[in-house]
C-alpha cells in the first residue's frame, strides 16, 4: 500500500472516531450573566475619540475621555471633529484606574482635589457598560482584557470591527463559568500560614485574587484559559466545561479506539478553539488526533503523559502568536520537566511545542521530520488504570511509561516543582503536629495514639505549609520526581519517640521532648516556679493537685 493510500486510510479512521467520541458535558453548565445598557466611554485623542463615538449614536449614553493630544492640526480633519457627535461630552481629568467588565466598568479619575467615578459625573450612572481605547497604549495592562473592553489604538481596521460589534453588546448575555475552586484541598493558606502561589502568577486575565488568605476567582474576568487548573497541583482549581474526569476519559477513547481501529499509534495535537481551530485542517497528517480546547494551557501534564500512557506515542501542542505570553512561559515550564522526566526514565522526549508554521507549507517538511522521528519510537504499550485524582493520575501514567522503559528508581531533582519530598530535624522536633494541621494533602499524619509523624511523598505538593507553620523551624523541603513507586508510596515514619507518662496516674498525655521543651521555657516562669513538677502531670491531675494545694492553704489563691 502506498503512502499515500495509508493516509487516506488514517484520514477515515480518524474521522470516523473524532464523529463517535464526545466530551461527555454538563447538560445544564454553570454560567455567569452580564447586562448592559450600552452606555459607553471612549478614550484617546479627542479628535478621534469624538469621530469615533459619532458611529456611536445608536448606542446608550456616551462620554469621552480625553487623555491624549489631537493627532492632526489640518483644517479638515479639525472641521469633521467639530460637526462629530456634538452632544457627547469630552472630559480631561486624569484617568486614575479602570476596573470591571462587560456592564460594570467603574472609572476613577482625579476631579476637584480627589478623585471621582467618571461615570457618575458624566451620564449620571454607577457605571459604563462598555469602553472603546482608542490611546497609544492601553488602558489596562493586561495580556487578557475584560469583556466589553475594546482597545484599538489607532488601528482603523480593529476600530471598524469594535465600531460593529459594540451596538450587538446590548441586553443580557451568558457565559460559562468556566472553573471552580475547592478549598478544602487548596494548598495556598492554613492557619494563618501562606502556602502554594502557582495559580496567583499565571492568570493572564488577571481574574485570580487571595481573599482573606483564600484563592477566589471572578467569573466575570476569567477567560477560561486554564493556566491556573494547570498550575494547581492539588486539583483544587478544577475546570468545569469539562471536567477533568471527562477530559481524560474523551482522550482515553480517541487513543484507544484510533489505536484499535488504524493499528497505528496516534499523534495527539491539542490547540485552541481560535487561531489554531482555524489552521487545523483535513490535510492534517492522519495519524494526528487533533484535541481542541478554550486555551491550550487547559491541558497539563495529567493530560499529556495520561494520554501517553493510553497509547499514544507523540503529543503535539499548537501555540500562536495568538497565545498569551504569560500562557506560553508557563507552557515551557511544564513542558521542559515532563521532557525531563520522559528522559529521565528512558523514553524518548516524546512530547513538542509546535507553532503555526509547522502546519503551513513551509513548515511541513519540519512537520513530517517530527513524525517521522517519532514513528520509530518504541511503542507503548497501553495502560489499563483510569483517571481519578490528578495527582494520582500522573503518577499512574509515570510509572506505566517508566515500567515500558529503563524502569529506573532515581529522583529527579528540580527547582520549583510540586512534587518532593519532607525531613525533619529529629534532635529539635517536639512533634507538636503543627505541620500535620496545616497539611492540605494528607502527606504528614500523626501517629495516632503513639507520638509520631508520617509522611507519604507522593501526596506531596511541596507547597511549604508545614515549613511555615513549624514552631521549631525543623522542617525543610527537597523538590523532587521519585521514580521508585514503592518508596513513594509508603509511608515513612519522619519521626517518633516514646509517650511523657504522667507521674501521679501514669496516663501518656505528651512527648518526652514536648515536656522536657516545656520545662525550658516556662519551668521558671512564676506561675510554675513553686511546682514545676506539675508540668510533668496531665491536665486532669495538674488541676486536681492545684485544689488540693488550695485546700491544704486557702489563703494561698489569694495571695
């Protein structure tokens, strides 16, 4: 069969199993509504803000802020601004901050020796519904811009297409809501301790806020990138369309029913639902599975070694010009350590950032090397667990690829990832459970009836909880991939010591080095120093020998 009868034949299967398989989704998914009147703020040179909010006569109440120079003195040009929207006020104040969305854009500027909301003083309205920048830069500065915010700069053709969609942007309108936090597994903050970040420092909408020591994310801003659900190592940031659950079961169907059906490995490709939707073709070679999402940083490293692991013997990821960079740095972030562990274990570096020259004719020859290289590589033989927790997910795809490999029981240190391991200084650890308290994952217990601590490493997050909520400052972090599966997931004892027994009824009630550090530090305070013995009793038996010292003396609680 020629190669060109082969590819037709993927083709086929392809189609045919892309046709039969869908993401399994809520059928009522939860949805955030924005209502707007179509009251608008244009902002930039007056001259052209004032042309611009002349197109604009159809819509609610409108304003301009003047924030810029005029751009042209000809006497034309200056006619055409005077005779423009003639009932529309310009204002000059200094622009302080904008804040909001779609409906609900509240804009500070300075005005009689404060500041002032602008909407209040120029339409007599809590807020703008919509805002038009048309300033050399914009007036957020963010890589994501807020619904119902247009920034065109000086761009005639993007100011002609916000100029058509602006009056389409009246009324109430749904959006899903894309993701959902639990903070019951949140490893940012216990007990007043600050914990894990990861999600704060890649929201490109910047929609993802700490509240009162709690991860919150507004609806209204997020743009369902994903890169908080990808940063997050706990599962706490979870996208919701779809669910994580549905996600992997959807990929484990298009690798297992393509691999059945073409008795090929798939190439599976995530990209986006905008630019790259639009360079995914027919003409895709056939042997690639193209998985789209909202961002493709809605995909993360479950995702892609899961996949893997499921027989797949290449990932794909299409990133655009279109893609924020904050998206992209992230993006190279986790793709290098999912390499590294691949390469640590013996796999090839089977997972490739692609970009949209790859799928253009002048990147197709650099394409079908990718392929080609990857066609020789060992096949993987399909795994059979399922996905539940991601953190269990991708250790169950690491140790399905590791066994298909060199099997190794090394650790791979790295910086900065959220998987390690915790010791503890033994000579200075009291085992107060402090870190036990704070742990959001369960990876420190406490002995139960006999004083001791436990740790199991691969529900590690390495958020530093514990570290931070440690009295004794004993406990110190090593991030690291632990490619022994058994060693990972025992439980180690960290530390233990023989119960304090109290010395009137014998009850264990404290550690040895609990009592001996409480004899340190408060055996000579005052309140003890009659009878510091009474430090080495438990509470029941400490208050009844405080009575009866009463007792014998009455005068004596006086005094």
């Amino acid at each position: 069969m020629s190669n060109r009868e082969t590819q037709v034949g993927l083709k086929e299967v392809r189609q045919q199993v892309l046709a039969g398989t869908q993401v399994i989704q809520n059928l009522i998914p939860p949805t955030v509504s924005y209502t707007t009147e179509g009251n608008v703020l244009v902002i930039g040179p007056e001259d052209l803000a004032r042309l611009a909010a002349d197109k604009l006569s159809h819509m609610g109440k409108c304003a301009i802020l003047a924030n810029e120079a005029i751009t042209s003195q000809d006497e034309a040009h200056l006619e055409r601004v005077m005779n423009a929207a003639e009932d529309v006020e310009s204002y000059y104040n200094k622009l302080i901050e904008i804040k909001g969305f779609l409906g609900q854009f509240q804009v500070k500027v300075e005005h009689e020796e404060g500041n002032a909301d602008l909407s209040v003083v120029a339409i007599r309205k809590a807020h703008f519904d919509l805002i038009l920048d048309l300033s050399m830069s914009p007036c957020i500065n963010l890589e994501m811009l807020p619904p119902g915010y247009f920034y065109v700069g000086q761009d005639e053709a993007k100011l002609a297409e916000a100029l058509e969609q602006l009056p389409d942007l009246i009324g109430e309108f749904d959006k899903p809501r894309y993701v959902k936090v639990n903070s019951e597994i949140c490893a940012h903050s216990r007990n007043g301790n600050e914990g894990c970040n990861r999600c704060l420092n890649f929201c490109p909408a910047d929609a993802i806020a700490s509240v009162e020591k709690k991860i919150e994310i507004d609806p209204y801003l997020c743009h369902g990138a994903g890169s908080c659900t990808n940063a997050c190592p706990t599962g706490a940031i979870s996208y919701d369309l779809p669910t994580p659950q549905s996600m992997h079961t959807y990929l484990n169907k298009l690798v297992t029913r393509f691999r059945s059906q073409a008795q090929v490995a798939p190439v599976v490709l995530f990209h986006d639902i905008g630019k790259g939707a639009e360079l995914v073709t027919d003409q895709l070679a056939g042997e690639i599975i193209p998985v789209k999402m909202e961002e493709i940083t809605v995909a993360s490293i479950d995702h892609w070694m899961s996949s893997l692991a499921w027989g797949a013997r290449q990932i794909l990821i299409l990133n655009t010009d279109a893609t924020a960079p904050t998206l992209t740095q992230m993006l190279n972030g986790e793709l290098a350590l999912a390499n590294d562990i691949l390469d640590e274990m013996g796999q090839p570096r089977r997972i490739s950032l692609i970009t949209e020259n790859h799928l253009t004719e002048a990147g197709a020859d650099e394409l079908s090397e990718l392929l080609t290289t990857s066609a020789s590589w060992p096949v993987i033989v399909p795994a059979a667990f399922a996905a539940t927790t991601k953190r269990e997910t991708i250790y169950a795809a690491v140790d399905h690829l590791n066994e298909q490999a060199a099997s190794v029981d090394t650790c791979l240190s790295q910086s900065n990832i959220p998987y390690g391991r915790v010791s503890v200084n033994t000579e200075s650890c009291t085992l107060c459970m402090s870190c036990v308290a704070t742990c959001p994952t369960g990876a420190l217990t406490d002995g139960g009836d006999l004083p001791a601590l436990h740790f199991v490493e691969q529900d590690c997050v390495q958020c530093g909880l514990c570290d931070a909520g440690c009295p004794e400052k004993v406990i110190s972090l090593t991030p690291q991939v632990n490619f022994d599966k058994a060693s990972r997931q025992a439980r180690q004892t960290l530390h233990e010591e023989a119960p304090f027994e109290c010395i009137t009824c014998g009850t264990p009630f404290a550690t040895q080095s609990m009592v001996k550090r409480m004899l340190e530090v408060v055996g000579t305070h005052s309140a003890f120093s009659a009878n510091t013995e009474r430090l080495k009793m438990c509470g029941d038996c400490r208050v009844k020998d405080m009575f009866e010292d009463i007792l014998q003396d009455p005068e004596k609680q006086l005094r």
